[in-house]
C-alpha cells in the first residue's frame, strides 16, 4: 500500500543546474553514477546506458559546440524543469546523515526501497507562482582539477534560478510503519542545511520546507 505526501520547498538561496551541455559530459556523468554490475542485474527492466544519455541530451539539447564543464537544466516547450532523480538523490544524501538519529537500522537503504518522487517535469515557480521559463544567470568560476600531465585550471558554469524559488513535488511512500511524516520531516530538516542541486560547497540549493502533507486517499489517483 502507497502513501502519497505533497511537498514544497522554498528556495533562499541560488538554486544550481547539475545536467552537462555536451552530449560526452552527460555519457561520462551516466557512467559514473551506473551501479555495479550486481544491482544492474537486479532492475527490472533496467535501460542502457547509451539510450538514457540519447534521452536527456535530447532535454537539455546538448551540442559538442558547447564549452565543457558547463551545466544546465533541461527543458521543453513549456521551459526549465527539475528531473525527479534530482529530488530522490537528495534525499537518499541527506537518509544517509540523519540515519543515525532516526534508530531505524539501514534507514537510507529502506529510503532507497520505500520512498519515490512521482514521475514528472518539476516546475520551478517564483514566490506569486509564477513558472520559471528560462535561468536567472550563469556562474563562471576557475576550478583546479587533476589531469594526467598534473593540475590544471578550468573554468566551470553553471546555470543557476535566484531566489526566492519554489519547487513543489509528490512523494509516494511505501505505507509500512517504517518510513513516515516523523522521518521525512527529519529528512527535510536537515536538507534545508544541506542544500539541493549544485554548487552545495557555495551553499547553493539552502531551503526551507513550506509543506509536507499527506494527500488523503481520494486526491491520489493512480
């Protein structure tokens, strides 16, 4: 049995784009975060590497003409959107802080089987709900990284939405007694800190949690 919980957050602070411009950018960033060969084996239905960088190239209409480095959010006819994953991500992060105050034994792994964000474009909007079409600006700073020849400087962009900012999504939670509004508010609480999206090192992505309700069972559909 699923519960469904709406939740809103207002963001205080730049909120950060984390998807590459260039179609290698976004195939290196899918590499990286593919799990090992065991868990792969366990999705079901689990989609290839290859069409799932196709996919989001495709939604931030990535071009080798672009400079590397650069991030961005995607996009589609209605504007910029926040991709669910972005959302689940950190929230498993910020599972994995609070775990221990929770008492609830391998609380992010039992986060990680329990709790989903519905499948669908989040829409960042401004304080009067108004929709956010296009980004605020783009932040460029010289960053050092480690090459095979030693390091080297480079400049790094990212995209970015100037608050205040919302960003409203549905969670849909495994309904067992294991995981509920006690430890998602929890969860919440400690990524208002934490910070969401990139450039969290600048404290970028801080929040505060507007609203966290459970829906009652005739607003959910499906």
């Amino acid at each position: 049995m699923w519960k469904r919980y709406q939740v809103e957050v207002e963001f205080t602070t730049n909120f950060g784009a984390s998807l590459p411009r260039t179609p290698d950018g976004i195939r290196a960033m899918l590499e990286h975060r593919m799990p090992s060969e065991a868990a792969f084996k366990k999705i079901e239905n689990p989609v290839p590497v290859a069409v799932l960088a196709e996919q989001v190239i495709q939604e931030v209409e990535a071009s080798e003409e672009e400079p590397p480095g650069w991030a961005t959010f995607p996009h589609d006819a209605q504007g910029i959107y926040v991709e669910p994953r972005t959302v689940r991500g950190h929230i498993k992060d910020c599972a994995l802080q609070v775990a221990a105050t929770t008492g609830i034994t391998a609380f992010k792994a039992k986060v990680a089987n329990k709790v989903y964000v519905v499948e669908e474009p989040l829409r960042l909007r401004r304080a009067d709900s108004a929709l956010i079409t296009k980004v605020d600006g783009t932040i460029t700073r010289t960053i050092q990284v480690m090459t095979r020849q030693g390091p080297r400087s480079s400049l790094k962009r990212v995209d970015y939405v100037a608050p205040p900012s919302r960003l409203a999504f549905v969670l849909r939670v495994w309904d067992d007694k294991v995981v509920g509004e006690k430890e998602l508010r929890t969860i919440f609480e400690y990524g208002e800190v934490h910070g969401m999206g990139a450039e969290r090192s600048q404290h970028w992505g801080n929040y505060h949690l507007l609203k966290l309700e459970a829906m009652s069972p005739r607003s959910v559909v499906g």
